[in-house]
C-alpha cells in the first residue's frame, strides 16, 4: 500500500511551484492517497495474457466533421472586445518570466 502523506505533498508543490492553505492540503492529501490506493489495487489485477488496446470498446470510432469557415468577425469588432491591444493584435500578458 503507498503512503501519501503532508511531507509528499509539499514536495510536490515545491516542485509544481502551488501554494495550498491548510484546508486544502487536507483534502489533497486524503484524495491523493486513496487514489494511490486504488492504484495498488490495481496492480493486484492479473494482466497476463491480455492484449493491450487504446478503448475498452472495440466499436468506438472517431466521429469528425469537416471544418467550415464560418461568418467571421471584422479585425475592428474583434479588436474591440479584447481587453488590450497593440498595432491590430491582441496583448495578452507574459507566460515565460527571464530572470
């Protein structure tokens, strides 16, 4: 049986850089440890012998439509609903800081 405890739980939000009240890392805790103790039963299951497949059924198929190019807003109306914008493009804020 694994053990999930508060210490594994601040070294993954150490490193996955999450802050967590005291509330919420109760529950983090106690979910992440019955869901890795559903893993270990699952270990338990015999495999052998069974192929490997993408889904559980094999009648399930991939259902696309084709892409339609539909009514499209003009650059002024697009532009007017974005909250900021720079040269005809939208600003959206930074994703990756360099230090």
């Amino acid at each position: 049986m694994s053990s999930f405890d508060e210490k594994e739980l601040n070294k993954l939000m150490k490193l996955s850089r999450l802050d967590c009240t005291e509330e919420e890392k109760k529950k983090l805790v106690s979910s992440l440890g019955k869901i890795l103790n559903h893993v270990d039963q699952l270990k338990q299951v015999e495999t052998e012998g069974v192929p490997p497949c993408c889904h559980v059924l094999e009648t399930v198929i991939n259902v696309m439509r084709e892409d339609e190019i539909g009514k499209m807003l003009s650059r002024e109306t697009f532009l007017a609903n974005a909250p900021a914008h720079v040269g005809g493009m939208v600003r959206v804020p930074p994703v990756i800081k360099f230090e």
